[in-house]
C-alpha cells in the first residue's frame, strides 16, 4: 500500500466551456459557428452541466472523491466589457455551495482558455491592457470565492493558450501539445495577469492561488539535449518559473514529447497512442511534478489535470494506476504535493471533437444521462483509504 499525505485532495476536473454548454459569448464559441469553420464539431449543449452540476457533484461524493476543479466562464460573468452579471455570479456562487454541502471542496479556475466576445475583438491576450482586463474581472468574481473556497487556479495551461497565440491557426485545438512556439508577447502579458490576479485574490483571506502548466516530459534524441533545452524552456520553464513564490502551481501532464535538431517529434513507431494521438506514457506526471518543483525552487504541487483519452475504460485504470505510483515516488523523494485531480470527471466536448472520451463518467449526447464507469469507482475507493 502507498499512502498518501493526510487532508490529501482527491478530486475530478472540468471547465465551464467543455462541460456548461451554450456558452454563446464566448470567442471559441464564435470560432465553432463562424462561416467556414474548420472546428470539426460543435459544443451546442456540451454536457448541459450549467444545469446538471448538482447531479455531477453529487455522483463526485458519491465516489468517495473530495473536491471538485471547476471552471467558471467570463463570458457569461461579463458579457459585456464593464457589465457584471450578478445573476451569473450567483449561479457560480451555488456551485460552490453545492460543492460544500456535499461535502466536496471546490477549486475554481477563472480562466480555461475561453475569454468574451468582446475581449477577442480587442485582441485577447495581445491588448496591451489584457492583464488589467483580466485583472478587473478577478476583483468581479471574487463574490464566488470569498466564502470558504481555498483553491483557486488564475489562468489554466498558460502555455497552451501562447502557443495557439502563436499559432498560424489561432482556432487549432488550444491543447494540441508542441503545435506552435509560444507568442512571447503573450507569454509576458499572461504572466503579467497571473500576478494581477494573485493580488486581487490575496486580498480574500484564506484563499491560495497559483496557475496551472501543461507539462511536457520532455526527452531528449540522444545529442540534442541542447535542442530539447531550448525548445522546453519557452513551452514549460518560463512558466514554472513564473510560479515561484506563488501558493501552489498546478501541473497537468499526460504525455511525453520527443525532440530532435528540428523540433517536437510525433510518438515513437508502434508506441501504444490514445484518442488524441498522444503516447500512452502515465510516468509523464511524475517527470511533470519533479520539474515543477525543481523549477520552481519549491512551491507546493497540485495535479490540476491528469487522464487518458480512450475507449478501453480499463486501460484508463492502468494509466492511473501508474501515473498515481509515479506521483507517489514523488511525495517519498520529498515533493510537497497537495492533490491530484483526474482529467476528467465528464465525457466533454474537446475542442472540436467530442470522441476523445477523457471521462470518468459518461454522458449520453441526447439525453445527458450520467453513467459511471469502472474506473471512477476504482479511483474512489483509492479517495476513500488515501492509499494506492
């Protein structure tokens, strides 16, 4: 048995875009229904949890899980530049009610990759105002998480929204891993926000803030390790360091990338590959955690994100398995790591498909019938004795 630190957060993630649905004010929104769009498919009703998140929360304790990683929209919170929706921070509010009365802490990300339509005309992350912006809209949402909620993530994956900023498709798939260098305007304007937000949120007693990084596993082709240094630190480094001092950095990994004197590589011949075409490698998270900490120079770790894109519900069991012994590894090595939230707690919509099923519970597309797999059982027995 491998036992856990005690008061160990064992929980599910999800975002508001993926899982709420009709999020029409949003700019990924916009991007899915323009004219001519190469999004494949569209988000419509996702997972209608905007409406059902009682029910996904109680099937989360339930399980035997004891927190829940939600996002909350900015698009619905300020439809409008300077409009403040109270109807919308009161909804957000019962979320974390509902978290509390289930017994369930709730951790609230502000941002998940979707800003409003309005701020995507402005530019988005390329206003030179985008972190007073975003600033300003972390002062509005602080009624959600004055009241008893501890965890709070500014901004999800930095590094993932630089690079679709990067990107010569900025409506690409914001997580698909190594498609684009990082904008370096965008990177200093989200560090910039981040640190914005952390002094908003410090305000509120009891709150810890951080931001969550896409980890890479980064490896080497044998003689270009200087290559694979310089391709890792704008993607991942940057970032970690930007972390150091904060409460907490969260670190989301699910694979690992190769690198070679031309940049990222595609998974190895015949490696075992998921729905997403990514490696099947569960010790990218214990790689992930010991350069956070490493980088960082010791802030607390907490795994935001960690899952596997498949069919083979099974198969899911194995990466966790493994991915949670890496992580152990990590805790007995002496890396302060504060929970592990699995990604994800809903089949959503991915950013354009909805077949990559990351869930631990399915849900039917016509109905929004939840069905909770195998797997989520087995992780919540894991929750219940805080051991593997």
């Amino acid at each position: 048995m491998r036992s856990f630190p005690p008061g160990f957060l064992w929980g599910a993630a999800t975002s508001g875009h993926q899982i709420e649905g009709n999020n029409v004010n949003s700019d990924y929104w916009q991007r899915e229904y323009a004219a001519g769009s190469e999004v494949p498919e569209v988000s419509g009703d996702a997972c209608d949890s905007f409406h059902r998140y009682p029910e996904d929360i109680e099937l989360l304790a339930g399980l035997g899980l004891t927190s829940y990683r939600f996002g909350v929209e900015w698009s619905r919170i300020e439809p409008e530049r300077g409009h403040v929706s109270v109807a919308m921070l009161d909804h957000y509010r019962r979320m974390v009610e509902c978290c509390q009365a289930y017994g369930i802490t709730p951790m609230v990300t502000l941002n998940h990759f979707t800003v409003p339509r309005w701020m995507d005309a402005l530019g988005g992350w390329h206003h030179r105002d985008a972190a007073e912006l975003f600033g300003r809209f972390t002062e509005s949402a602080l009624p959600i998480v004055r009241d008893g909620v501890e965890w709070v993530c500014t901004i999800n994956e930095p590094n993932i929204i630089a690079c679709r900023e990067g990107a010569a498709d900025p409506g690409a798939e914001p997580v698909a891993y190594g498609m684009a260098r990082p904008h370096r305007k965008v990177s200093a304007e989200l560090a910039r926000a981040h640190r914005m937000a952390r002094e908003v949120l410090a305000t509120v007693p009891g709150v810890r803030s951080g931001w969550t990084v896409a980890t890479q596993a980064i490896h080497a082709v044998p003689g270009c390790e200087e290559q694979a240094a310089e391709y890792s630190y704008p993607l991942e480094e940057y970032f970690l360091e930007a972390a150091r001092g904060d409460d907490f950095v969260g670190v989301q990994a699910y694979t690992r990338t190769f690198v070679d004197r031309t940049g990222a590589l595609p998974p190895p011949a015949g490696a075992e590959t998921t729905l997403t075409g990514w490696e099947y490698f569960p010790q990218a998270l214990a790689i992930g955690v010991r350069n956070a900490w490493k980088v960082t120079a010791g802030t607390p770790v907490v795994v935001t994100e960690n899952g596997i894109a498949t069919a083979d519900d099974p198969r899911r069991i194995d990466y966790t398995r493994d991915a949670l012994a890496g992580l152990h590894d990590t805790i007995a090595e002496g890396v302060d790591v504060r929970g592990y939230y699995h990604w994800s707690a809903l089949d959503n919509y991915e950013w354009g498909r909805w077949s990559p099923t990351f869930g631990l519970i399915a849900v039917d597309r016509a109905t929004f019938q939840r069905t909770v797999k195998p797997s989520a059982k087995w992780l919540g027995e894991v929750a219940r004795a805080n051991a593997l």
